[in-house]
C-alpha cells in the first residue's frame, strides 16, 4: 500500500528564509502528487498539483514543487517565505485507481 | 462558487454515547469522501463515494461507524457508540470524479467538524 512522509515535523524560518517542504512516497506507477496547506483555523486548500508533463509544479502564492519519479519524492519549495505562509503542509498522493494517502504534516512557522 | 459545508462544527460527548455528521458537497461533484485526521497526523480516508455508491469503505470500522449518500449529494457520517480514541477533526471532501479513479481529480475539503469524546 501507498505511504507518504514528509521529513519535518516543524519548522520555524525568519522572514524572507527560503524553504524546502520534503515529501516522499513508497509506491511507484502513475501517481498524482498534492500539497495542501492549511492555515490556522481554516480547512485544508490546494496549494498545488502534478498530473503529467513538466515535473517543475507552479501554485499559488509563490509556491512550486519538484517531481522527482526516480526519487520518488515531491519537495515543495519557495524562496523567501512570509509571516503569512505559517501553516500546516500536506503533502498527498493518488495512484490510479486508488485513494488519496496523506503524509504527517509538516507545521511552519515564519517568525516576522 | 460555494465550498464544501459541513455541520456541526464542534461537537463533544461522552463515551459510549452516538454522534452524526453531514456533509453538503459542492454542487455537481460526483465523489465525496470522509476523511478522520486526528491532532498531529495527516487526513485518514475513512470512505469515499461515487454518486451514491461506496467505492472504498476499507478503513471505516463497520462496528462502529457507518455512512450514507442516499440521493448521490449530501452525506451524514455516524459513530455509534463513539470511543476516546475518535477524537479527531471528521473532514468532508468532494471531487468532480472521475470513472476509475485516473484523471485529473481535485479534492476540495470543507472546515470539518472537531469531535471530543470525554
């Protein structure tokens, strides 16, 4: 079965500190790859997606991720975060035909 | 566009006793899904739905909870009688769906509701 980890549990940046969000995955074949981001006291947004073609991902606010099928892996990146970026990150994956599966979470926290 | 809704938004019990969850998901979305995410670990799907149909139920604990999707829209989620350890936050999640679970399939999540069982 499908497993995903994400290799922080927390972590706290300053402002303007460039970030990098690991996520990895057991299971290899056709895989759809999420982050999720969930701000405090809000519910859980799409940050971004990879279905297929170019393995660099570009989302809202900044944000992009790697697919790296050899690796395995899904790295969520941003290179000056804000205070605003303090969230919860999930990072999640689907195989085809098979359910979505979600890593741990990672919390970060931006100090201003 | 409205968001997935679901109600209550918090709900305490005791142990032993029942508790009901609905959920309303975004208007022409074929699949929802119910997911447990309790405090410090990532969403656990629960059971997932193609119109009113379960698709994948292999995490719910039949013993206790059990779910329905009677006219392919809105969906309640129960546990009867609850434990300590389903103290978790229940999200509703719904997606256009797609046939064999492939595709480009977003899920969008509602605010979900937080359960404390004393």
């Amino acid at each position: 079965a499908q497993s995903v980890s994400q290799h922080n549990h927390h972590v706290i940046l300053s402002e303007a500190a460039s970030l990098e969000l690991g996520c990895n995955y057991s299971y290899g074949g056709t895989v759809n790859l999420f982050w999720y981001v969930q701000y405090p006291g809000q519910h859980l947004q799409l940050l971004l997606k990879y279905f297929s073609g170019d393995p660099l991902v570009k989302g809202i606010k900044g944000f992009e991720a790697e697919f790296i099928k050899s690796k395995f892996s899904f790295n969520l990146r941003k290179p000056s975060v804000q205070w605003s970026d303090t969230a919860e990150y999930f990072c999640a994956v689907k195989n085809y035909g098979q359910n979505f599966v979600f890593g741990p979470g990672t919390r970060l926290s931006v100090l201003p | 566009e409205a968001g997935v809704a679901q109600s209550p938004r918090y709900k305490i019990i005791e142990k032993r006793q029942s508790v009901a969850f609905w959920c309303n998901p975004i208007s022409g979305h074929a699949t929802l899904y119910w997911y447990q995410q309790i405090l410090g670990q990532g969403p656990k799907l629960l059971i997932q739905f193609q119109n009113n149909g379960v698709v994948d139920d292999s995490q719910l604990p039949k013993d206790r909870f059990s779910a329905e999707r009677l006219k392919g829209v809105d969906s309640t989620l129960k546990i009867q009688p609850a434990k300590l350890e389903d103290s978790a936050v229940y999200l509703c999640a719904s997606s256009l769906g797609f046939p064999g679970g492939g595709g480009t399939d977003t899920q969008y999540f509602g605010p979900g509701t937080r359960l404390t069982v004393l």
